[in-house]
C-alpha cells in the first residue's frame, strides 16, 4: 500500500491546485472577519459510518497553508468509523481553518467514498481466489488519491497509467491489424520483464491471444457461459481478468468462475462520498 509519506513527493501539486480553484485571490469571507493572529480548532465529525481514507491528505491541506497547523487523531486510514464519531480535531490559524475547510473535506469525503464502496466488493470476495482491481476510470487529476483509497479498501490497483504496462485493446487490435501482429509489436518494443495483457471478447480472440503468447487475458463484457467456457479454454496458460458490467451483485458468480481478477471502474468512478463535517470551531487566543 502507497503510504501517505511517500505520496507527498507528488500530491502538493495537486492539492494546491484544488486551492487555488476555490481561492482566486482571497477568501474574502474569512479574512473580512476573522484577524490574521487568531488561533483554534474545529472538530472532525463522521457523518455516515464508513471506511476511513484521507486522513493525512486531510490534515495536509491545512498544513499547506499553515505550516504550524496540526491534526489530532486516533484513527488511521482503513479503520471503520461509526456514524457521529469524533474523527479528531484539527489545530491552527483560524483563517487557515475556514479558507481550507472545504477543499480539506472534499478530499476524505471522495478518498472515503472510495475505500469504503472497494471494502463492500471486498467483502463479497473474501472466500475467493479472486482479487479486485481498479481500473483507470478516475477522477482527472485524483487518481494518485483514488487509487489510493482503493488499496485503503482492501482491493488492488491494475497499472497507474499508460506508461505502467501494456494492455492491448480492441482499437489497438485494430489499429495493429489482429491480435497476434499487435502482441508481436509489443514484444519487440517493451523489455522483456513487461507482461502483455490482450482484451478478448470472444473464445476467437482468447484463442488468438493464446496462440499470440499474452501472459493476461482481459475477458470483456462476456456473459457468464461464454466467460466459463474462456477460463477452461485458457487453464493455466494465461492470467485471466473480468472486465465489464461487473457489480455487486455480480461479484459471486464471477468468483465462482474462477477467474484470477476482476476489474471494476465503479469502486472510482460510482463510489457515493462518506459524509463528514468540520463543526465546532473554537478560538484559543
């Protein structure tokens, strides 16, 4: 799991950025009535019980602005937080507080959200073989926290981005001309420590990615006899993964399949924010 340490290296960007859209100039607001000198705190509250992911994201907003800024709390990410808990409290100038309130909330609502809808596809799989994984369906700009947050949920993460490895297509195939010349280009350009997934959705095109040598075989969009019949067809040959229209209620029957993975865009991109709020602001000077 990326932990939140490492993550700095390359979130500051992207976090100012979410400043800088709800702070064109100023919080004029904030700084007509509150004096720049002014210390408090506010109170982290969770609203909807859930799976916790974002909390130094959370407490990194404030400190972005106010370096002196703390957060206190108990809990870490991927605990389960019941509905009106005391998440913590966070420390630092008011101006701070206010002005980066929103921006700090909508990353551990989303990030939340995520981990918490990811831990109930978890929960369905558990007695399986069979690992989730998410997909590149991802918020522009929030994926480094999106997936993320599915790792906090107890899944994993398919490849980060287009540089991370090779997944051949159905308009690659078609671009290339056939699913063997597209596998036969890929290993003439990738190293050779590249695994070479190939997307298939018929028992040709599985047939074809075995014959071409691909090490994964994504089985799109198949209905369930045509997916049993891919997964005996491929046997120990190939690493085999389920993509498409994969929902909850779909989870078992997949699993029961067999296949290796299933992947699933909705753990980001259909995933409903977990509720929290910042309440009770006190000044301590």
């Amino acid at each position: 799991m990326i932990d939140c340490a490492s993550m700095k290296v390359n979130i500051e960007y992207y976090i100012k950025a979410a400043l800088k859209e709800d702070i064109t100039s100023e919080d004029i607001t904030t700084n007509a009535i509150v004096s720049p000198a002014k210390e408090g705190c506010a109170q982290l509250i969770c609203k909807q019980t859930g799976v916790v992911a974002g909390l130094d994201i959370f407490s990194y907003v404030f400190e972005l602005l106010d370096p002196t800024a703390h957060f206190d709390t108990e809990y870490k990410d991927g605990d389960l937080i019941q509905s009106g808990t005391l998440v913590g409290t966070v420390y630092g100038n008011v101006r701070a507080l206010l002005t980066c309130e929103r921006t700090a909330l909508n990353f551990l609502q989303r990030m939340s959200g995520i981990a918490t809808y990811t831990n109930e596809f978890v929960q369905v799989m558990k007695p399986y073989k069979t690992k989730l994984l998410d997909t590149r369906k991802t918020t522009p700009n929030m994926r480094i926290f999106e997936k993320y947050a599915v790792k906090v949920g107890g899944g994993n993460n398919h490849r980060y981005n287009l540089s991370d490895g090779i997944l051949i297509k159905d308009n690659h195939i078609g671009a290339a001309g056939g699913i063997a010349e597209a596998v036969r280009l890929a290993k003439e350009y990738a190293p050779f420590v590249r695994k070479i997934e190939v997307e298939a959705e018929t028992l040709e095109m599985v047939a074809q990615a075995l014959e071409a040598g691909a090490d994964i075989i994504m089985l799109d969009n198949m209905n369930n006899e045509t997916l049993k019949k891919s997964v005996e067809r491929i046997g120990n040959k190939a690493k085999t993964e389920c993509s498409g229209n994969v929902t909850k209620e779909r989870l078992k029957e997949l699993c029961e399949i067999g296949v290796d993975y299933i992947s699933c865009g909705a753990l980001t991109h259909s995933a409903p924010i977990l509720d929290f709020s910042l309440k009770n602001l006190q000044n301590l000077n």
